[in-house]
C-alpha cells in the first residue's frame, strides 16, 4: 500500500515539512490551557496526519475534549527539529475505513518496529484500546 506522502521540499500545505517526519510531536492542552507534548510515529492519507495511540491515555481525552493541537518535526526523544503547525484533531471512530488504512500505512513505514509493537500490545492485552486520531494542519 503506498501511502499519499510529499517527498519533496515543504510546500504551501506543508510548510514545515512535517508530512515526511519521522516522529512529530504532537502537542495537545490540558483544561487549563497547559500544553502537553508527546512525539509519536505518523503517516499522511489523504493530505491529513494520522497517529496511533492507547485509547484510555489523556492525549485522546485532552483532544476529545478540545480539538486544538498543534504538531512539529521532532527526534525519537520529542527534541523538536522544526517549528510548530497549527492544526485540528479529531478521534477516528472504530470502524472507519480511514483506521484500517492508518495501520496499514503505518506497517509500511515503520516496518518491523510497528510488527514488534503491535505483537508487545496483542500480548499485554493492549491492542484493542486503540485509538486513531486524524489530525488537518492549518
């Protein structure tokens, strides 16, 4: 499966070229306006960022609760490497075609090291808690 990505330089929907990070940091806000950053892995379909994450974490109740987030280009540690993008969040409902399409594309990017986490999660009984969030830059 070929996931719609730019590889070129950043352009006018991707000015801070986050579309081909690696790891972006995904900041969301706390009830009192603090913000929470957490780097996570990412894939780009359809023009629109897309991550994975445990589905009783805060990061699904904090942008369930406000869409508002903003992402950057960042190393594995959360290190940023690019300014921040504005952009709105929303939870992909389990069942939507667009969360099938998000592992997929996330099995091809990541290869062995998301076959490795997915195992660890079936194992530990994490795997169904799932959550995709969707995430449109401004």
């Amino acid at each position: 499966m070929q996931v719609a990505t730019s590889s070129a330089a950043p352009d006018q929907r991707d000015p801070a070229n986050v579309y081909n990070a690696r790891y972006v940091s995904l900041r969301s806000y706390r009830r009192d306006g603090t913000p929470v950053d957490t780097p996570v892995w990412q894939v780009v379909i359809d023009g629109k960022l897309l991550v994975f994450t445990d589905g009783t974490s805060y990061k699904v109740k904090r942008v369930g609760r406000d869409p508002t987030v903003q992402v950057a280009r960042c190393d594995v540690r959360g290190r940023l490497l690019g300014p921040w993008v504005a952009g709105t969040c929303r939870l992909v409902e389990p069942g939507e075609e667009i969360e099938q399409r998000t592992y997929s594309a996330l099995i091809d990017k990541y290869g062995w090291q998301m076959r490795l986490l997915n195992l660890s999660s079936r194992l530990a009984g994490r795997y169904g808690r799932r959550r995709v969030l969707e995430i449109s830059l401004h």
